[in-house]
C-alpha cells in the first residue's frame, strides 16, 4: 500500500477500506507517513469528507493508537462530557461536582487551549497546588472518594488524535465534521467511560459556525458512541456569546464557583444545569425532568460545592482559595473599555473576544507559551444589553501592560453598538439522542 494512492483515492471523492484507514494511521503514528502526505489527506478529507462507515473506522483505529482505559475499579457508572470548544466554556468545574454530588462518576481526562478557545487543565491549574498529573491509581482512589477527578489527558491516550490534532492545527483543517468527530470520539472511546455527554457548540465563538453543521456533527458522534456500546447524548449549545461574563483562567474558577454556591450567572447556569442533567439521565438517575431537580437541589443545598472542594483537596489544591477569591494571584494592569454611544450591543464576536484574552496572557500564543492564571476579561454588558455612552463595558486584566492597547483595540472590533435591541438567542439549540433530534 502507498500513501500516494489513498491520497489520491480521497482527492477524488472516494472511498477508502478499513485496511486502507489502518495502514494511513499506524503509518502516521509510527512516523513512516510524513507530515507533509498526512496534511495533504486532511486537506483532501476537509474537501471531500468521509462517508459514516470510514469515519467509524478511523475513529475506532485513532482510540487504539494508545491506551484503553478500563475504568473497572470505579465503582457505578461512569459519565463523561466533553465540549467542541468555546469562549467564557467552564461547564465541566461546574456539572462534573453537580454529577458526582447526585451519585453519578466522573472520571474525567480534560485537555488545554487551544487557538481562542480555554481548556479545562489550564483552569484547573490557576488553583494553587492543584495536581491534573495522577497515577492511575490516584485517579481511581479520587473518584471513588470525591465521585470525580478531573486531570489532564495521559501522553498515550489517542496518540493518532494528538498528533493528527497539532497538524490540523497549522493546515487550517480543524472545521471538518469527519475530523472532529474522530477527534473527540476518539479520545472518548479510549477514557474508558460508560456514558458520553456531548456539548457541540455552535455559533461564532466555535469550530461549526452554523446550527446545520452543528447538528450533523452531533449526530455522527451520537452514531459513533453508540456503535461502540456506550449511552451517548449532544446537546447543541450557543457560542455566538461567551458563556458567562468571566473569560481567563483564575477568572473562569470564580466565575464556575460563584454557579456552585448559587450565585452565578443565569446563561452558565441554565447551560450547566441542562449540561448535568443529561449527564444524570445517562447513567440512569431519573428523567431528563427529575434529573434536572435533583442537580438544581445540588447547587441548592451546597453538595455540589462541597464536592468540588474535596476534589481539590484530594488532588493537594488549595480549597480555601474558592472560599475566599482575594487569595489568587491578581493581575497587576486593568483597564476599563466604555461605551462610545448610547445604544444596544448587537454584535458580540465570541471568538474574536477569546483570541482578545489570550493576547492578554490567557491563552497560548505558541504551542509553548506560559499561560498566565490572572489574565482575562470580565464582560460587564452582553449581546442585547443596553448601554449608555460611558458605560463600562468589560475590564482587562493582565501581567503584561504592553498587551492593553492590543486587547482594547480587539476587544472594540468584536462588538458592536447599534440602535435597535437584537432578539435574545437560545442557549441551548437542540438535543441530539440514537435517531432522535429534538430542537427547541
Ligand atoms: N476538540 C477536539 O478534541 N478535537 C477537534 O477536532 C475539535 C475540538
């Protein structure tokens, strides 16, 4: 077999066998097939796609690049969740102790930013003393104490993704259903879990710009995780607006523990509560309905909360931190960015805004850039508000002064203040089951 021909083969729009799909993969990840003839395939992959039966197989062959976790030692059923990415995301230090409160396991590999979107690890990380490297063994003990451990990905899990990922990254081959879908499922299969949640964003801020594509994303995977004989549920979300008002590491953990002690913002909260619910549902708590009680009750009661915290002390964090916020390294630069006009902000560009956070340090502008915890934004007006010429409309946050005038100038050119108040959007699109779409 030749790389040349299946290149070839997709060029032309066909169809490539399970030898074919096997050969290109273990080729990529023993090194034998350069870059250069997989970036060409991705290319021809994004053009022409890939019918359900080769993306199943090249899911299925990614997984098995590394290792395959057996969650056995868990006690009860396991639920994971995983987002497409977004802007302000932070629903998983959110739903994963609402879960885990209601007696589902969240055993949970999370991984870090990428492009203008944040990454759970790096949150997690801006707790001080907070572990997201365990042993196995460790990461086994944690849930089954706590109900959840949240740590990043091990080096071997999906190898295929991981390298397929970073070359996607750089050939401008990411938007691509069959690529995304054996991305994410991929490394979903290979986790171990009983059960998939499955956030797929859709709007300006994410990888599908539109709720067509979202929705036929959705499907694929819902399709994938059940072929593989696990429960697996999409909800399609908005990312047309950050989610919440928070966008930066340490900001995004105050902002998610804010939600936890039942004081957070109303879109995060309502995302995070239908997002635990459907989690609840899978493993078999009760109807979408009673679940979404049993999670509000969590918030309600502190349980949630409490549930974070064990966690945190488990993997050596430092939990008095959440208490008390004054407790994180603060930035030393803020600047405030008011209203030029009176008016409504019509247009609020959610990943313009995230590339904005990560000029200030909250995100990596190279692969080996530090991410400073303290950077970010807090939005004080969203999509829809009004505002008076004046008013302030977000504060930044940063370690590098340089970096404001940058940030105001991008953070401008991503909104928009106009005259008429816009239609409020919907925070959750759809819902996505075996053979099933339910839109709201
Ligand atoms: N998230 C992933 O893990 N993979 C993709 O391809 C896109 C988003």
């Amino acid at each position: 077999m030749r790389m040349y021909d299946l290149i070839t083969k997709k060029k032309h729009g066909e169809v490539l066998t399970d030898e074919e799909i096997q050969y290109m993969i273990d080729g990529y990840v023993h090194g034998e097939i350069p870059d250069y003839q997989m970036s060409a395939m991705t290319m021809a992959i994004w053009f022409n796609g890939m019918n359900d039966h080769e993306i199943t197989e090249l899911t299925k062959v990614m997984a098995k690049s590394g290792d395959m976790i057996d969650l056995s030692a868990i006690n009860g059923k396991k639920v994971d969740k995983h987002s497409t990415g977004g802007v302000g995301d932070k629903t998983t230090l959110i739903v994963a102790p609402i879960v885990a409160a209601c007696g589902g396991k969240v055993a949970k590999m999370s991984g870090r930013g990428l492009g203008h979107t944040g990454g759970t690890v790096d949150k997690l990380e801006a707790i001080p003393g907070y572990r997201t490297v365990l042993s196995r063994q460790e990461f086994f003990d944690t849930v089954n104490q706590c109900g959840v451990s949240v740590i990043g990905q091990s080096g071997n899990l999906a190898p295929a993704d991981k390298k397929l990922y970073a070359l996607r990254d750089v050939t401008a081959t990411v938007d691509s259903i069959p690529l995304i879908a054996s991305s994410i499922m991929s490394k979903k299969l290979a986790a171990g879990s009983d059960c998939i949640l499955l956030d797929v964003k859709t709007g300006s801020g994410a990888f599908m710009k539109t709720l067509d594509d979202s929705i036929k994303l959705a499907q694929t995977m819902v399709a994938i995780g059940e072929g593989a004989g696990r429960r697996t549920v999409a909800l399609i979300t908005d990312m047309d607006t950050p989610l919440g008002f928070g966008i930066g590491n340490s900001i995004e953990v105050m902002e998610s523990m804010d939600v936890l002690k039942g004081h957070g913002p109303e879109d995060l909260t309502e995302v995070s509560l239908q997002l635990a619910a459907n989690m609840l549902y899978l493993v078999g708590k009760g109807t979408p309905e009673e679940c979404r009680r049993m999670a509000e009750k969590a918030i309600a009661d502190g349980s949630a909360f409490e549930t974070f915290c064990k966690m945190v002390r488990a993997q050596g964090g430092d939990d008095s931190v959440l208490r008390d916020y004054s407790k994180f390294p603060q930035a030393p630069y803020q600047a405030e960015i008011c209203a030029d006009r009176d008016g409504f902000i019509v247009k609020m560009n959610a990943e313009e805004i995230g590339e904005t956070s990560v000029v200030l340090g909250a995100g990596r502008e190279t692969k080996d850039s530090e991410i400073d915890f303290s950077a970010g934004l807090i939005l004080h007006k969203k999509y829809g508000d009004a505002v008076k010429k004046g008013d302030c409309l977000v504060t930044l946050y940063t370690s590098k002064k340089d970096a404001l005038q940058d940030a105001e100038r991008m953070y401008r050119e991503a909104i928009c203040i106009g005259d008429a108040q816009p239609e409020k959007e919907p925070l959750v699109y759809a819902r996505v089951e075996k053979d099933k779409v339910e839109k709201y």
